[in-house]
C-alpha cells in the first residue's frame, strides 16, 4: 500500500475545564459549563451545566485503553489527559506520533450542550468555545481544522455567527444532530442560515450527541443509548432530503459525523422506495431522486467499518466517504491510525483509499 496523506475528519479538542468560566460572557460566568470532582457518590472527575446529562470527562482522552481499563480510567480526570487538551504545538507531536497530517477538530464537552435548556446560555457558551478554538487552531491553521459550534433558535444571529468564526478561520461548524421536533430543518425558517452557509462555503455537520433532546446515555443502557445515536441524525437527512432543503441550497454540504456510513445504501433505497410509492399523498415532487441528494450534498465520516466501506463506497461514491480517527476519545486507534489503515483497505484501489483517508476531507475543508 503506499504511503498516503491520512487526515482525520472527525477528530476532537478536549477543553480545558475552566475555559468557559474565563471566557463566557459575564453575566452567565456563575452558570458556565464547568466541572467537579465526584456525581452522586461516583468517583471521577464530571463535566456538568445545569440540565444537561453529567458525564465523567476521563472518557474525552480514553484513546489507547483497552475496554477493560475504561471503567478505571473513568474514575480519573483531567490529571491524565495529553498536555494536546492545553497546548496545540503538543497536538501537532500527537498527529506525528499517528501518522497523521491534519484533522478536522471538533469540541468534546460543549457537544453536550446543545441539550440545554436556556438558549443564551447555550448560545455564549458556543461564542466562547468559538474563540478558544479559532486561538487553538491559529497556531497552525494548515494541520488544525477548527470547527465550532452553533445554535439555531435565532437564525439571524446564527448568522451572524457563522460569519463571525468563518473570519476568524473555522472551517465549519456544528448544527443540531436533531433539531426541536415542532422545528424541523425542512422549515423554511431555516433557510438565511442554509444560504449563508452554501456562500460562504461553510459545511455544517451533524454529530453524535448533538441534538436537541440532549445526551440519552444511561450509565445502566449504555450499549441502546449507543445504538440509537445515528438514528437521529438519519431522520434529519430524510426530513432535509424530502422538505427541500437541497432543493433550494444545491451547494449546501452537510457532514454526518461519527454515524458510520454503512448504513447509507439502504437508507438511499428506503428513500427512493418510498418517494417512488408515498410522494403524491405528500404532493411532493423534487427534481432528482432522494439518493441524489446524499450522492450530491452529504458527506460521511467512519471509524471501524472497514469489512462494508467497500460496498459503501460503491454505493454512494468514493467522493463522499472520509476516515476518521476520532483521537482522543474511547474509539481511537491513535496512536496505530497508519497501522489500521494499511490493514484495512488493503483491497482497495489506491486512487480510492487516497480520497477516502485524506483527499476528500482536504477538498471539503480547503486544506492545502
């Protein structure tokens, strides 16, 4: 196999615990998203903010455990994290160490946010995680792909947002996985914040544990909790695909982050059976079939489906599939990310594992 360009789409900043008490706005400074050692008698270190979820951080940086030390490294905090949680030059040695050339970084702990309740506190939180992530990245830009986080009650101020992080160097950001059920993103309500994304060449992405309804995760269900995950943001394609939303905004790029993607042939012909059977009761009619759209405007970020990308790839095309490392949570396999590759695609054709490890996320960012 030759030595390929590997770039982690879907890779995470772990914020320091007291970045958003130093940087959110100061009339919400006494509510900030904050951490604590101890949850109802738990061990660990947890990360809290008024309704959302608790959960132990130690899970944020449990890249290169074992599943059997994952319930002890839980009981831990930020006193074992990598020095990359402060320190991007530290980052730039991690992705070394890899084999990696660059990543596209989202946040860990403000993912969780958007389950909260109060919607300007959510808002300032993402504004200052935006700040501390544009300073993070800025430190090499070409190898640190920041993208932030973005909150959507207020569609104008969305706006202005995502003009704001895109100046100061983000490359995307965050939108709901799921949003409000009576706020679905076929509504045209929605649509500023679309246009202003496709002008501006912003792709948003729809992640795991981002949406409205807040992290499900029960300590005691932990494994139905996990697989309900890419259920979500499957029911958000189908209303964007069939309400329009590509319709309207052809150059629109929307990422599926940390779903997997091999699910993606079935839901393509799920969509295109139904369309074909259920669409005049609707009185719907789009101009290309529902699997064009995905074809055209989704792009799908994996980890470990290396026995069904193939199939994937063959179904959907090479263009719209990038590998992610997902460093440094539970699921990485840094620091053995080369290692994994070459074993895993070792079947496919060059040009076709170029795109998938690095090419196509270096498109889709504009990474040099």
């Amino acid at each position: 196999m030759a030595a390929h360009r590997i770039i982690s789409a879907d890779s995470h900043f772990v914020e320091p615990p007291t970045m958003w008490a130093e940087r959110i706005d100061a009339k919400f400074r006494d509510r900030a998203p904050h951490t604590q050692q101890g949850y109802k008698g738990r061990p660990g270190e947890w990360f809290m903010c008024e309704n959302i979820q608790p959960v132990q951080v130690g899970g944020f940086f449990g890249s290169g455990k074992s599943s059997e030390e994952l319930p002890e490294h839980l009981k831990k905090g930020f006193e074992v994290a990598p020095k990359s949680v402060w320190d991007p030059a530290e980052r730039l040695k991690e992705q070394d160490r890899d084999g990696v050339s660059a990543e596209g970084l989202y946040t860990s702990m403000g993912m969780l946010l958007f389950g909260l309740d109060d919607a300007e506190l959510r808002a300032a939180s993402f504004t200052a995680f935006n700040d501390w992530a544009a300073e993070y990245c800025s430190y090499e830009p070409k190898r640190l792909i920041g993208l932030g986080a973005i909150t959507l009650e207020d569609i104008p101020a969305g706006v202005k947002e995502l003009e704001r992080i895109a100046a100061k160097g983000l490359r995307g950001t965050l939108v709901w996985g799921s949003p409000p059920e009576d706020a679905l993103y076929s509504d045209p309500v929605y649509d500023p914040f679309w246009a202003a994304a496709q002008d501006l060449n912003m792709p948003l992405s729809l992640h795991i544990l981002t949406g409205r309804g807040g992290n499900r995760f029960s300590r005691r269900r932990v494994l139905y909790g996990y697989m309900r995950l890419p259920q979500e943001i499957q029911l958000t394609l189908a209303d964007m695909v069939t309400g329009g939303v590509f319709e309207r905004f052809p150059k629109l790029r929307i990422v599926s982050a940390e779903n997997d993607v091999s699910w993606l042939p079935h839901f393509m012909y799920r969509l295109d059976h139904a369309y074909d059977r259920l669409r005049h009761i609707e009185g719907l009619t789009l101009s290309m079939l529902p699997s064009e759209y995905i074809k055209r405007n989704i792009w799908a970020t994996f980890q470990f489906e290396t026995s069904n990308v193939e199939f994937t790839r063959q179904a959907v095309g090479t263009e719209q599939i990038m590998w992610s490392s997902d460093y440094p949570h539970t699921d990485s396999p840094w620091p053995r990310s080369r290692e994994f590759i070459a074993g895993a695609f070792e079947d496919m054709r060059e040009d076709d594992i170029a795109k998938i490890v690095g090419g196509n996320a270096a498109e889709l960012y504009g990474i040099a």
